[in-house]
C-alpha cells in the first residue's frame, strides 16, 4: 500500500473486501449518522493498526461525548476528538445502541433523551477493551482534492468519514447517483438532476471504496439506514465532480499505541 500514489493507483477498490468495514447499521429516528460515520473510520483504522475488526460502540459517542449533540446531531472530527480526549471507543458488545427516538414516529424503539452510563464506559475502559486514537486529520476540502488526494488517502490510510448533502437519498435504491447512462450505472427511483446544496452539508457516512461503470466513476458509501435501504445499505455516488459535496468535509482518526492507563467520564 505504501507503493501506491496519485499516479499509481488500482481501478477499483474496495475496503470490504479486505476486512476493514463493519456490517451495516440503522441509527433509527435518532440524528447520530453522525457518530455511525466516526466509529466506522475508527474501526477501519484500528483494522489498519492490529488487524482486528469489532463493532465499537456508537453508543458511548451519542451518549457521552460533550462536544456534540447526541440525536440532533454532530461532527465527526469533534467525535475523534472526545475520543483521542477520553482515551478510546469501547466494543459494542459493552455499550450498545440503544436506538434512542426523540420524536414520537418511531414504535419499535426507546423514546427519551441518551444518558452516558459512565461507570459502565470507566470499567471497560479498564479492561483495555477500546481502540484508542492519537489525533485526526483534515482529509478533503472541496472539489480539488477529490481526484487523486481523498482517492489516495483512502487507499493509504484506510475508510473516510464524509459529510454529504443528502437530498433525495430517502428515493435511492440501487446504482450510481448522477449517472445517465443505462444499466448498472443508473441509479433506479431518483432524480439523478435532483439539486442538492455542495454547500449545505447534512448527513454523514463512510467512504469505502470507488470504482466505475459503464465509464462512470464512483465512490461506495456505507450508510446507517440498515440492510433494507440502498444496495444492502450501500450507496454509490458520482465521483470527481464533489457530487453533493462529498469531499467538501472528510475527515480520518489516527491511531495511537494503546497505554495503560485509567480514564474517566
């Protein structure tokens, strides 16, 4: 991987393939798309860092970070921040998601506003159940840096959180958003000419891989709508014209060399 470059690069790539992306989830009514894009790129990161892969818990991020605002939403380079603060994320098996609804639309999940259980995250903690991270980093900012920078800098350092506008997303079933052409690249039951704002960015997710069809270049997302939306919970997007600003906001944890040490809420 160290070989590849803005020159030398493959023409497809897909970190799934390789082990480094988590099944997908389904953040509910609850606004932590946010929080689901943070701990995926960390998970990708720590995959990177020691070869494991475990589900970590977008819980402890939408309950106990400060810097963000749980269901109505957030930012995920503040996520890696609290992160690389409090000392790590802890498996998902400690802290689940409690799929919080904070509206009165959902029937099948918990109502109420999320509560960070700081006993429970101090103790796992403890039992150096958590991946921790050094730092993040700034990895796209604007259409410039779409080409060959975030291209590289995914095949390099691993999946990307991305922050998108999301217009017409709810219509998206299978294919690639902005293309024209027929067969597998049309995307079925969307406006593929529907405007969505480069500048108004309100959903996050996690960049995977890229690829083309039929000449049209892409970008593979994983979502958090669950298996049921997009192509099992994927989504593709026209690549190299900052399709809906996808690389106007992406951002990437660092990993640092786990310490032994206490931490606390």
């Amino acid at each position: 991987f160290d070989n590849y470059s803005t020159r030398f690069a493959p023409r497809d790539f897909d970190w799934r393939a390789l082990g480094a992306v988590t099944d997908v989830k389904n953040q509910y009514a609850c606004g932590s798309d946010w929080a689901m894009a943070a701990v995926a790129d960390v998970e990708g990161a720590r995959f990177l860092a020691t070869g494991q892969l475990d589900d970590l818990s977008v819980q402890q991020l939408v309950a106990c970070d400060p810097g963000n605002s749980g269901c109505q939403g957030g930012y995920t380079f503040r996520a890696f921040q609290y992160v690389e603060q409090f000392g790590g994320v802890v498996l998902d098996s400690d802290y689940g998601y409690k799929g919080i609804c904070t509206t009165d639309e959902c029937d099948d999940v918990d109502h109420g506003t999320p509560v960070c259980e700081k006993q429970m995250v101090n103790e796992a903690m403890k039992r150096y159940e958590s991946a921790p991270v050094g730092g993040w980093q700034m990895v796209a900012m604007g259409a410039a840096y779409e080409s060959d920078l975030m291209k590289l800098a995914l095949l390099r350092n691993g999946p990307l959180a991305a922050v998108m506008n999301a217009n017409g997303m709810e219509h998206y079933i299978h294919g690639v958003v902005g293309c024209d052409a027929d067969g597998d690249c049309e995307a079925g039951n969307v406006d593929h000419h529907a405007m969505c704002d480069s500048a108004s960015l309100d959903h996050s997710a996690l960049v995977v891989g890229y690829g083309k069809a039929e000449g049209m270049a892409y970008w593979i997302l994983k979502n958090s709508w669950g298996t049921e939306w997009g192509e099992d919970g994927f989504y593709r997007v026209q690549r190299g014209v900052n399709h809906c600003g996808i690389a106007n906001f992406v951002t990437h944890s660092l990993m640092k060399h786990r310490t032994r040490r206490g931490s606390n809420c």
